[in-house]
C-alpha cells in the first residue's frame, strides 16, 4: 500500500509540476490543478498509511504496532495494551484515510478584508459593553460567551439603517458563523452569545448545504405563530452539558432585514421554525433553560450551578448582575 501510494503520489505531483513548464488553456489548467490537488491527497494518503501499516522489526506479531509517518527507524513503536484497542482494526486505516482525504480536498475558508481598526469605545458604542475588540471589523475567532455572562441578559438594540448591508456587518456575519461552526453540533447562534448586544442572527439549518441554508436575519420579529406546540430536546452553545426538551410553535411567521438592506417575509416550519425561535429568544434576553419544565430544569440545574460556580471562580462574580 505505501509503495503504491508512494508511487502514485510521485507520478501525479510530477505531471502536475510538468504542466506549469508549457502554456496551457483553461481546460488543460483545470486538470492541472486537479491533478496537484490528487497529489495533495495521495500524500495524505502515504501519511494515514504509513501510520497504520508500519510495524516493528519483528513483524510476525499479530499485535498492531503504530509507529511514525518515517517509519520504524524515525520512533520507537508504540504497542497499545490489547483493552485499549478499538476494534474493527479497519477502523484505524479507513478512519485515519477519510481524515486525511477530507482536510486535503477542503475548500477555502470565505476571508473578507480587513477594515482599520477603531478605538475601544467604537466598538462599544455599536455593540455594547461587553462588545469584543474588532469584531465588525477583522475576520477573527470570537468566544461563545457561557452563562451567565451578562450578555446574556441585557438588552439588544436594533440595528441602524447605515450599518445594514456594510462591510461591518458583513465581517461580523462571517465572525458569527466561525464561532458556530467551531463547536461541534453548532446549528444556531445569537449576537450577544459572542457578547455583541445587537439584534442579528444566524443559523445553518442544514449543514450538507450551507450555501442554501446559512441564513442571517437583521432586525428579526416574529409576526405570526402557530397555536400547536411541538416538544424538542435543545441545547445551546452558551449552556455546555445542559440538555432538555422545550416547547415551541410548529411553525411561525417573520419578518427581518437580509445583508444587503432588503426586507422580507418567511414562514418557517421544522427544524428552522425551532432555529429561529430558539436564537430570536436569545435577542429578547431570554435563554432556553428560561423554558425548561420544572422536573427537567431539576434534573439538569447541577449542570447549570457548575457553570456558575466556574464564572464565580473566575473572579467575575460583581459582573453576574441580573444574568442569573
């Protein structure tokens, strides 16, 4: 197998190289690049093998001896007791294969430019107290604040016509969704869950098409909603380790601004008509354990008190105010 992988790996990345030395048209430099692409992967490929398939000088073991990508010679082996083994041994080879294809066919993370960045109390001004340095303003790696952050509680203004459809607004969209994706299962989030106090949303209601289904709503209202209530286990990214079932409105119907400046209506049903309200709670300062039934709230309030006493732990006890 590595031989193979070794010798295809070789191949492909040199008639790919090659194709850079003559003039090309757009199909031949479409295929170029899918071949330096296939390299990218057949190298990946090697990796995840070779960390498989190496084993010790002795070789007639049955036992799996995982060793470094260089081989025998580049570490010692490392033999695992056999309880700590997760069988299927194939699990090892194909898991470790579909990691490496995955990360070397991964498209591009969207970058949007930055803009200069501002004094402090810009930021404030426009998001809060609580409102993280740069966050309208640089693509960056914003915190998902825990409860019971004050963020959590305070009040959340509209958003101004002249930030609708900037290039503020459209940096802090991205910023939003970066933390969402971030933590596993992530589906929804609220600007003051990343300690922004403003009234705009985002949710992905179906992660194998984020390019339909990454929605951002400006200024969102409910107009309508159903009179039958549907029970669904929630979680949230503020409350880590706090699950339980919350009843909400089959289907709603809303009103928001998109990020270009143009108002809309929707009716939402499923799984988004449960996004939406679940996020749009968060805007009116209300957090799902709020909805949680007395029995449930009761089962799951040993996780809640951990979290409190890990902020108060902190040191930031005077800062809990009326989030609790």
């Amino acid at each position: 197998l590595k031989a193979r992988a070794q010798q295809f790996g070789t191949s492909v990345g040199a008639m790919a190289r090659g194709g850079a030395l003559f003039p090309m048209g757009r199909r031949r430099a479409r295929g170029a690049a899918l071949l330096a692409t296939s390299a990218a992967a057949a190298s990946a490929l090697l990796a995840a093998g070779s960390l498989w398939c190496g084993r010790t000088d002795a070789g007639a073991s049955s036992d799996l001896d995982f060793v470094g990508p260089g081989g025998p010679s580049s570490a010692p082996a490392l033999r695992l007791p056999r309880e700590q083994r997760s069988p299927p041994t194939q699990r090892h080879f194909f898991g470790a294969i579909g990691d490496a294809l995955k990360n070397a066919m991964r498209a591009p993370e969207e970058v949007l430019p930055s803009l200069p960045l501002e004094e402090p109390d810009a930021y404030r001004a426009r998001g809060g107290p609580h409102a993280p340095i740069g966050f309208d303003t640089e693509m960056q790696e914003l915190e998902v604040v825990p409860y019971p952050h004050p963020s959590l509680r305070l009040e959340n203004k509209e958003i101004e016509a002249e930030w609708i459809g900037s290039d503020r607004l459209k940096i802090f969209a991205r910023n939003l969704f970066k933390a969402m994706y971030r933590d596993e299962g992530g589906a929804g989030l609220a600007a003051p869950q990343v300690g922004v106090n403003i009234r705009m949303m985002v949710y992905c209601f179906d992660p194998e098409n984020k390019k339909d289904s990454e929605t951002v709503l400006i200024n969102p209202r409910i107009t309508k909603y159903s009179d039958l209530m549907e029970p669904f286990k929630e979680k949230c990214l503020s409350f880590p380790r706090v699950r339980g079932n919350v009843d909400r409105p089959e289907w709603i119907e809303v009103e928001a601004v998109d990020m270009e400046g143009m108002p809309f209506a929707k009716r939402l049903d499923g799984i988004e008509a449960r996004l939406f309200q679940h996020e749009y709670d968060h805007l009116d300062g209300i957090v799902f354990i709020d909805k949680l039934a007395g029995p449930v709230k009761n089962r799951e309030q040993p996780a809640i008190d951990f979290l409190v006493k890990t902020w108060k732990a902190q040191g930031l006890e005077a800062q809990i105010g009326k989030a609790l």
